[in-house]
C-alpha cells in the first residue's frame, strides 16, 4: 500500500510468487488501479488465483505507465496492448 501511494496512481499489481510462469494467464495482475480500495481489493485476488502447490511471497507494485510508452529489459521489449 505504502509503495502505491509513493508512486502516486494508477498502479499495476503483480502477484510475486516462486515457480509461477506467466503471471497474466492466472490473473495475477491487476491493471490500473486507482486507489488505495482498488489496491487491496487486487491484492487478494491475484493472490487468491495462485494455483494450489505454489506459495504467493506477495504482490509488486509498478507504477502504470501511460498508454503507447513501451517497457524494455534487457534485448525484449513489449508494448501495452492498443499502443
């Protein structure tokens, strides 16, 4: 919570969890987020969609960045859909 409200919003938030793939297909990420409800409302649900066998550590918090900027690491980069 603290680091949402840090970032200012909207928040992207991402379930953190060892041994879980891709995040998205299990609904583990939240896109966003307006407010500090909307943040804790998230949380249990990515945490809740972590499959049975693997332990949620907890979640990320990234701040939302506006649509058509891309996000690179390393030689990948991706765009957010519709950019």
């Amino acid at each position: 919570m603290a680091a949402a409200e840090r970032f200012g919003y909207p928040v992207v938030l991402k379930v953190a969890a060892e041994g879980l793939g891709h995040k998205s297909d299990i609904g583990g990420v939240k896109l966003g987020l307006a407010d500090g409800h909307e943040v804790r409302k998230a949380y249990r649900e990515v945490v809740a969609a972590v499959p049975e066998g693997i332990e949620a550590s907890g979640a990320l918090v990234q701040p939302q960045r506006p649509k058509g900027v891309w996000n690179c690491w390393s030689a990948w980069c991706a765009t957010p859909a519709g950019a």
